[in-house]
C-alpha cells in the first residue's frame, strides 16, 4: 500500500513538473467543504474552476491527466505535507485612526482573506452599517465620514471569508473632535471669576480667568447661547448666540460694568469689658459697593472723628459703664445701622492676695499629690507653680496635681505666684513628703525532703518601710514549689509583716531550685524570694530499744513485765502490722496493728513473762512492719521458779519477820521504770529510780535483806 502512495506521489510531482506547480488555491480543491473529496466530486470541482480560468488548451492537457491529477490528489490526501485551511475566522488589532470632527478610520487584521463591514452609531446598537467592501484582504481599512462632531460613536468590525465563515469583533467606541467658543469679558475687575453659562444644543458652565478669558470646548455642532454672570455688575451683551458647524467660534466677548449694592454688616461690634482707666476698642465688618463711609454712635449720638470701621475709646470711667455703640455704614446705594455692643467699666484692678495657703502632703511613692491655693484679687488671676523655685510648665491654675511620685520628690517644695494687672502674690511654700514601703524577705531551704512528700515553710514578708505596703501579685517559678495561704492585694502596714505558705513537693532525686516573685508598691518591685531543696529517695527502718529483755527469776503463777521501744528511724511513715512472739510465757501488748510511725516518732511495746514451768525460757518478740529491716526483733530472757508455802504473801500486813532470801549476787536489776517478781515474796518491784543515772556516782546497788519488806514499805 505504501509503495503505491509513494508511485502515485512520484506521478503527481512528475506532472507538477510538467504542467508547473498548482496553486494553493488548485490543491484545496481535493477537499469540497472541509471533506475529503472523492474522485468524482474531485473532477467536477477541479472541471468547473479550470473552466472559469484556464484556456481550453490547458484544460484538454488537464483532461487528458485528470487520473494522474486525482491520483495527486489522492496522494495529497494521503500525505503530511499539506495543512487544512482555517475553519473559523478570526479577528484582530481592531484600532480607530485618523479621527477628525467628522471623519474616522477603523483598522483591523484577520486570519484569512476576507471582506469588510462596520456596523456603528451613537449607541451600543449601533443602528449604521458600511457598504460591503468585497474585497479579500487580511489588513482591512474603513472610512467613517459624515460624523457629528464632539460625539461618542460605537462601533463593530466584521468579515466574511470566501468559505463563509463570518467574524465579529466585541463594541469598540471613539469620540469625533469637537468644536470650542471663547471669548473674554471686560474689564478685568468684573470678568476675572465670573461665571459663563452655555445653554442650546448640549450645556455647560465655566469660570472666567483672572484675564475674563474663558472657553468652552469638544462641543457638537449646533446652536449655542452664552452669558455670563458676576455679583455686583451687569453685562452688554446679556447674551450671545453661537452657531457650531464647521469651525470653532472666538470673539464672543462681553463688556462688564460695576453696579452699586448697597452696605451689609458681616460683623456685628461684640459687647466690651475693661477697668476703669483702660480703653475698650469696637470694631465693625461691613461689605457693598466701595466707597463705604462709617460713623460711630455713642448712646445713639454720633462721636466726632469716630468715622472708620472701628473705635478706641478714651481712658473708661465706672460712669462709662453700660455705654452703648452702634456705627452706621453708608454708600451710594443705602445706609445700614449695625447692632449696639455695650461697654462695661469695672472698678480699678486689686492685686491679689492668698487667703488660703498650699499646705502641706504626704503620699506613698506612686501616689500624686495635689496642691491648693485660694486667692482674691480683680480678675482674670494667673497663677505660675513653682518646684523648688522653679515654674512648672502648664502648671497655671488654682490647683497643681504633681505626676506619680517617686522617693526623689519627698522633700520638695511647691508654691504658687498669683498675679493680675495690679500686681502678684507668692504663696508660703508647701512641703511633699512620700513615704515608701520597703520589702524584706529572706531565701528558704527546705533542706532533704523525701521524693513524694510536702513539706511547708512560711515565708515572712516585713515591711520596714514607712507606707503601707500592697502586694499585687505572687508567682512562684519552680514545678516543685507553691505558695498558698493569702489573698490578693495583700496589704502590710508600715512595720509590720505577714506570712504566706510556701510548700516543697519534690518529684524527684536531687536538688531543686526556685524563686517566689513578688509584686507589689515596693521601690524595687519585684522581688525575688529564692526557693531549694534537696529530693531524697524514701527510707523506711524500725529501730528497737533495748534489744534483749531479761526477766530473771519469776515464780511459777506470777509474772512480770517490761518495756521495749520502737521508734521510727527513717524519713517516711512506717506501719507496724504487729508483733510476734516466741517463747513459753512471753506475750506482748502496748501496740495495735496499723499503727503508723513518722520519722522519729516512738511506740511503746509491753512485754510480759508468766513461766508456767520451773526452768530457763529464751524467746523473742518481732516488730512487723512495712519498714525495710522487718522484723524489728528484741530477744527475752527469764527463768521459772518455784515458790514455797513458808514464804508470805507480798504485801502481808503487819508481818515482821524478816525473810531471807537467796543468793542475789548475780541478780541483774530491770530498767528505770521496769519491774520483775520478786522470787522470795513473789510480788512484781518496779524500778523507780536510777542513782547511777542521776549522777550519784558512788552509788551501788544492792538489795535490802535486813528490815522487813511488806506491805507496811
């Protein structure tokens, strides 16, 4: 199939040779509307435009190859190296050249050969049309004639190709020149700012220049009227007619003459009041037509040479008071009588006098202070404060409010010079005083606190200043730290001091540092408390005093008891879940289960030996609890004896005789408030004393077997 296309191809270009290249034009004759063209269709469109242009000799060479041309054709359709024309048309570069009064141009491009048409008019739908221009161009040109001048014309471009495909612009708008109307007005005086007024075919309005020049331009053609206008003179002409058609008009000028108005008071004379021996000035504002004549009225009678627009009286006098002054204004044109001011006189000024001084203040660093002074004296009073000998600026009333005050300012001075037109008065110097409250805090440390526990402290805040102090506000830095046990504002007197919580919870092992931050009226506000601590881990012992019991010989029936203590020797609470004990006849009570212990804190444990038997007995009691050394262990010791009938009761009354009783030489004596059973009366002995322990050195121990031991002892 290819090798064919590629024969057909070599036919085609062989007959081109041939007969010469054919036209673009000639080639897009193998497609009929846009379509592919078949052979058939293909011969009739090529038959009927060679018809219309070609010789016959060329067109019997055309006939005589029409299948090498519509195989060409085939080939062209076939091939790549030939484009479709455009299917649309398109418009472009749109432009108005050339504008006059009545003419334009319209300029525009396209995209193919095409012809040329304007729709256009003095509105958005145009309403006129160009005649057709047949003609197929890509660079169009229509001219525009006929048109008003000083008018807004829309219009529209479009083009219609040889194929029909037709194209339209969007609205497109210019405007013609228009014509203009000057003139000028005379003289100057009355033509420089008046006002020109254009009424007819279109309207308008314009100020004449400071020469009475004025113009009108981009005016339509048509009739016009011109007149002008100017408070205070009239014009010759009064109007003038103007006819546009095809130039611009000058010349059309005016002759202004002055006219008379009469006089009119702008400003009224305002009422005076001065002191006796001063002088009052009145003063008029008048307009109309110069020259204006014044005369001044005292009382409604005129006052010699008083004939400007204002009037000084001489030196006043009380008798002057409630004077009236009017004027009257004249021209040519009328006389007009202004309103009456009145005069008033007082009484020869008094210099002041402070009938109250400026007293004394005290406030606190922070605080303003206001002084007060009361003078008489003629008004207006000034007044000038003073610091320390020196005016303060805008301090100039009766009363002088200081900014906040600070402790450089105690010990100023302020007075007051109060003055009028007779004279001035100082006043006696007030003094200002500003306490200051001063803060005295000191750091804490908490020393090593257990991991998990809070400890508290209070901190102590004095005030050893001389005003109150007010804290405002608290804020404690450090996760591990809080304050507590206040309100805000908190309010200390001068020499006295507070306290607020401050609480260490550490989290944590190791040392711990913070700050309390304290706000408050202080000079040096804020203040810094420092905060420490130590987090140490947690420690549970039990400690057990003594560690061994021994009873001695107790008689078989009988018992005896004895103390031991246990007591809290770590850093964290300790439970005791209780106690056991081992050994015949030994039993404790004294402590109950769940008994907790703080750090330090002591139990007393009661310990009781009740032999059953004769013999020796060793045995223990054990402490349990949640510490780390449970169980906390005492051992016991004791032996059972037996007791005899010949032996009296302990405590027989009246019995004298004197028992003897065994060896005590290896007897071991129970502790200061211990006891034990005494193994010849068979009654339980407490020990109430300790010589030893109460510094008599000399002191022995000994066991009294010489005078009878009984109930009467």
């Amino acid at each position: 199939m290819r090798a064919k296309e590629s024969q057909i191809s070599r036919q085609f270009l062989v007959s081109e040779h041939t007969l010469g290249s054919f036209s673009e034009e000639q080639q897009r004759g193998c497609f009929v509307k846009g379509r592919q063209a078949t052979p058939q269709t293909q011969a009739h469109e090529w038959l009927r435009k060679l018809q219309n242009s070609w010789q016959g000799c060329v067109l019997l060479v055309v006939l005589a190859l029409l299948a090498l041309v519509l195989s060409g054709c085939a080939g062209l359709v076939s091939g790549s190296s030939t484009n479709p024309p455009p299917s649309t048309l398109s418009i472009t570069n749109v432009q108005t050249t050339s504008i006059t009064t009545s003419t334009s141009q319209i300029v525009w491009t396209t995209n193919v050969a095409a012809d040329s048409v304007v729709n256009y008019g003095t509105t958005t739908s145009y309403g006129s049309s160009t005649p057709v221009d047949p003609t197929m161009v890509t660079n169009h040109q229509v001219s525009l004639s006929g048109l008003a001048a000083g008018t807004t014309y829309y219009y529209q471009v479009q083009s219609t190709d040889s194929k029909n495909n037709n194209g339209k612009s969007g609205g497109h708008k210019f405007g013609t020149g228009g014509f203009s109307i000057s003139g000028a007005i005379t003289p100057t005086q009355g033509g420089s700012g008046a006002t020109v007024t254009l009424s007819g075919t279109s309207s308008a309005t314009t100020t004449a220049n400071s020469s009475g020049a004025y113009t009108f331009t981009g005016l339509p053609g048509g009739s016009y009227g011109v007149a002008p206008s100017n408070t205070g003179y009239s014009f010759a002409p009064a109007s003038q007619s103007a006819t546009l058609a095809s130039s611009n008009m000058t010349g059309v000028n005016f002759i202004a003459t002055a006219t008379a108005s009469s006089p009119t008071i702008t400003t009224q004379p305002s009422n005076q009041t001065v002191t006796a021996g001063q002088t009052a000035t009145f003063m008029v504002v008048a307009s109309g037509t110069a020259p204006l004549s014044y005369q001044w009225q005292k009382n409604g009678a005129n006052i010699s040479g008083a004939t400007s627009s204002s009037y000084t009286t001489p030196a006043a006098t009380t008798s002057d008071s409630g004077s009236t002054f009017d004027i009257v204004v004249s021209n040519s044109a009328g006389t007009v009588t202004s309103n009456a001011a009145t005069l008033t006189v007082n009484a020869a000024a008094v210099a002041p006098t402070i009938t109250t001084q400026p007293v004394n203040q005290t406030v606190t660093a922070g605080q303003t202070a206001t002084f007060t002074v009361v003078a008489s004296g003629t008004a207006p009073l000034s007044y000038q404060w003073q610091r320390n000998g020196a005016n303060i600026s805008g301090a100039t009333s009766s009363s002088y409010t200081t900014p906040a005050t600070t402790t450089a300012d105690s010990g100023s001075t302020f007075r007051v010079v109060v003055t009028n037109t007779a004279g001035s008065a100082t006043s006696n110097a007030a003094t200002l005083t500003v306490n200051v409250p001063a803060i005295q805090v000191g750091p804490i440390n908490f020393g090593n606190v257990v991991v998990g526990t809070r400890v508290s402290q209070a901190l102590i805040i004095s005030n050893t200043g001389t005003a109150t102090l007010t804290i405002t506000q608290v804020t404690v830095t450090g996760a591990t730290f809080s304050a507590s046990g206040y309100t805000l504002p908190l309010s200390v007197n001068a020499g006295q001091q507070t306290t607020i919580t401050v609480a260490f919870l550490p989290t944590a092992v190791g040392t711990v540092s913070g700050s309390v931050s304290i706000v408050s009226n202080a000079p040096t506000s804020p203040t810094s408390v420092g905060l420490s601590g130590s987090g140490i881990a947690a420690t549970f012992t039990l400690g057990i005093s003594p560690t061994s019991l021994s009873f001695g010989n107790v008689s078989v029936g009988s018992s005896s008891s004895q103390n031991v203590t246990v007591t809290n020797t770590g850093n964290s609470n300790v439970t005791i879940s209780g106690f056991t004990t081992t050994g015949a006849g030994f039993s404790a009570s004294g402590v109950s289960a769940n008994t907790v212990l703080t750090p330090s804190q002591s139990a007393t444990l009661t310990v009781s030996f009740a032999p059953t038997a004769t013999g020796s007995v060793i045995g223990s009691v054990s402490v349990l609890s949640n510490a780390t050394n449970s169980p906390s262990i005492a051992t016991l010791s004791g032996s059972g004896v037996s007791s005899t009938s010949l032996l009296p009761t302990c405590g027989k009354l009246n019995d004298t005789n004197v028992y003897l009783p065994p060896n005590y030489d290896t007897f071991t004596l129970p502790a200061k408030g211990q006891s034990y059973t005494d193994p010849v009366f068979g009654c339980k002995i407490t020990r109430i004393t300790d010589a030893i322990a109460m510094g008599w050195v000399e002191a022995t121990h000994f066991y009294n077997t010489v005078t009878p031991f009984n109930a009467n002892d």
